[in-house]
C-alpha cells in the first residue's frame, strides 16, 4: 500500500487536535493585563500542548519520508499513536483548567507516556515491514532521546503528586529535546541519496 492516503489522514487529526485545542482558550473577563491571571494556566497548558503537537507532527513526516509503503500493521499502529494524541485536548484543557493540579497533571503525564510508546511502537512496525538495516532502522540507531523520553514521562507521573512543577519541568524538557528537529533521517537519507 502507498503512504499517501495515511499522510494525509495523519496531517488532518493533528490539525484537528490542534483546532480543538484552541477552542478551549476563553476571552479573559476584563480589559486590563490583571484579567489575563486566571486563563494564564489553560494558555500555558495549550502553548505546551501545541508544540508536543508540532514535534509529533514534525517527526511523523520525518519517520514517513523514510518509509517507502505501508502494511496493516503500520496502519494501526498510526491509528494507536493518533489515538493518544487525540487525548491531549482533554488532558491539556483539564489541566490548565484546574491550575496545574496533581492528577490532572498526572493524566497529562501519562497520555504523553502513551504516545511516545505509541511511537515507538510505529517506529517497530516500519523496521519490522522494511527490515533492520532499512533506511529508518540506521537513521533511529540506539534511539536515545526515545528511550530516554520515555523515562522522563514515566518519571513524571508520580512527580506529579510531589510537585505538579517539576512534572511540568520535566514535560518542558522532552519538549526541548526533540524542538530543534530530529536529524537522524534527514542524514540517513542525504547519505543513501533518496
């Protein structure tokens, strides 16, 4: 099967998720900056949302320019990795809305622990159809920003209960991680000329 059809499909969730996400932010009641207090957590959560979007969204095309077609098993595998990003609007919304409370921040915590599994697990089903030493099995190599991602979230839920902060520092930190992006494919096909 082709790729195009899943791209697209892909390209439209997460821009829907993305619509839904902005839908959450109210007007602040009030015309001075003061006004701007009580919604400051939902734009926060929301600014923190849109960018884990974008570096999905981003590392998504890098992962399929590398695939050359898809079968059944990346299908859903995509399919799992969108479910859990279509989550984080209502974990994004219940956590600014609450101010950065401990379980909502704990819930946030562990939809972004699911989507990086779930990537992981999308990344696994393309190297299993295209074979390990395909172009993305070479580009993903040790996968350590993935590994260590994964530990940080899973960090990040009982933390939550700790300091609701230092979660969020740590959300802000895989975040950083993986803003400037990934480059390993990006080589991996300069190198092979695809």
């Amino acid at each position: 099967m082709q790729k195009n059809r899943l791209e697209a499909f892909s390209d439209g969730v997460l821009a829907i998720i993305i619509t839904i996400m902005v839908l959450d932010l109210r007007v602040p009641q009030g015309t001075d900056l003061t006004a701007l207090k009580p919604v400051l957590p939902v734009f926060l959560s929301y600014v923190l949302s849109f960018v884990i979007i974008g570096i999905y969204w981003n590392n998504h095309h890098h992962l399929f320019h590398s695939t050359k077609q898809v079968s059944g098993s990346i299908l859903w595998a995509n399919m799992h990795l969108l479910f859990w990003l279509s989550i984080l609007p209502f974990a994004t919304a219940w956590m600014g809305e609450n101010h950065l409370a401990s379980m909502p921040t704990a819930i946030y915590g562990f939809v972004l622990l699911m989507a990086s599994i779930a990537f992981y697990i999308l990344q696994r089903a393309i190297i299993s159809q295209q074979g390990h030493d395909s172009l993305l099995a070479e580009a993903i190599g040790s996968d350590w920003k993935g590994k260590l991602s994964l530990v940080l979230y899973i960090a990040s839920i009982p933390l939550a209960f700790v300091s609701p902060w230092i979660a969020n520092g740590l959300f802000i930190l895989v975040a950083s991680l993986w803003f400037i992006p990934d480059r390993r494919i990006e080589r991996a096909i300069g190198k092979h000329g695809d």
